[in-house]
C-alpha cells in the first residue's frame, strides 16, 4: 500500500474513531447516564474492527454484559477488598470469555465491572445505565462502520482476482 493510500486510510480512521467516540459520550450525556465516558470508550473499542466483526462483537457483548452483572453481583457484594474482588471478576470474565472465543469483550465488560466495584449498586437503575452505556457505543460503533472505502478495497479485490488468475 502507498504512503498516500496509507495516510489517507489512517486519517479515515481517526476521524470514524473520534466522531463516534465523541457522539457516544454526547448522547450519553444528553441521558445523564453516569459515567458517559465510557459509552466514548465502548465505540473506540468497537470501530476498531472490521464492519462484520464489528456485529458479531457487539452481539457478543451483550451476553457477556449479563454474565459480567452476574458475576460482579457475587462477587463484589461478597468480598470487601477491592483489589481481590475486581481481580477474580477479571479472571472469572477472562476464563469465560477466552473459553466461548470472545476475547474482544474483556475490555468492555472490565469497564462495566469496575463502575459496579465503585458503585456496589445493583440496582435495576444501575444496570440499566450500564447496559444502556453498552448499547449507546455498540450502535455508534455499528453505524459509522458502515462508512468504508469500498473503492481501495474493490481496486484490491481485484488487483488479487488479476493476480491469481494470472498464476493458473
């Protein structure tokens, strides 16, 4: 790949990741849901990946989500120490999630922990903001993958049917 195509993709990039990362946190704020923040977070860690994996990840998020309140609820009302309680959450999240091969939900179910170990609120508002956090970065993550270069990926799709087919 050129410097240009390369620049020109990276830039692509860094502009999809801090439009939806921003609107993520605006339309948190805007529901003065707590820790809006991390909704930015949640659409970073999601527009990092290709569109297709982008909707498979988020559907993996979300049932992680509920084994991570599961979890935090046992956990975090049980043990008083913070830093053992998020430590076996995290490797109760881990084990689970590299056993079902869903690693890419690590990231933003230790965020949803972590505001559950602070909080040790388990009320139906708090999972809800949660959940509702979740939801705000996965639908933008979703919906600025949509926007692609299809062009530099259809001249290379090509390039490569040209190229194999030139080996036969």
């Amino acid at each position: 790949m050129d410097k240009t195509k390369r620049l020109k993709n990276l830039l692509f990039l860094a502009v999809k990741i801090a439009v939806g990362s921003s609107s993520a946190i605006y339309i948190a704020k805007c529901l003065k849901l707590e820790y809006a923040v991390s909704a930015g977070t949640i659409a970073l860690l999601t527009l990092l990946m290709t569109k297709w994996e982008t909707v498979k990840v988020s559907i993996f998020r979300l049932l992680t989500f509920l084994v991570s309140i599961a979890v935090s609820w046992v956990i975090f009302l049980h043990i008083e120490k913070i830093w053992i309680a998020y430590g076996l959450f995290i490797f109760i999240i881990v084990f689970f999630s590299e056993l079902a091969g869903w690693r890419a939900t690590i990231s933003v179910n230790s965020v949803v922990g972590a505001h559950l170990l602070v909080s040790r609120d388990f009320s139906f508002q708090s999972v809800c903001n949660e959940l509702i956090l979740v939801l705000i970065g996965i639908t933008a993550a979703l919906l600025l993958n949509l926007f692609y270069d299809y062009n530099g990926s259809k001249k290379s799709i090509i390039a490569n049917m040209r190229y194999m087919e030139s080996q036969l």
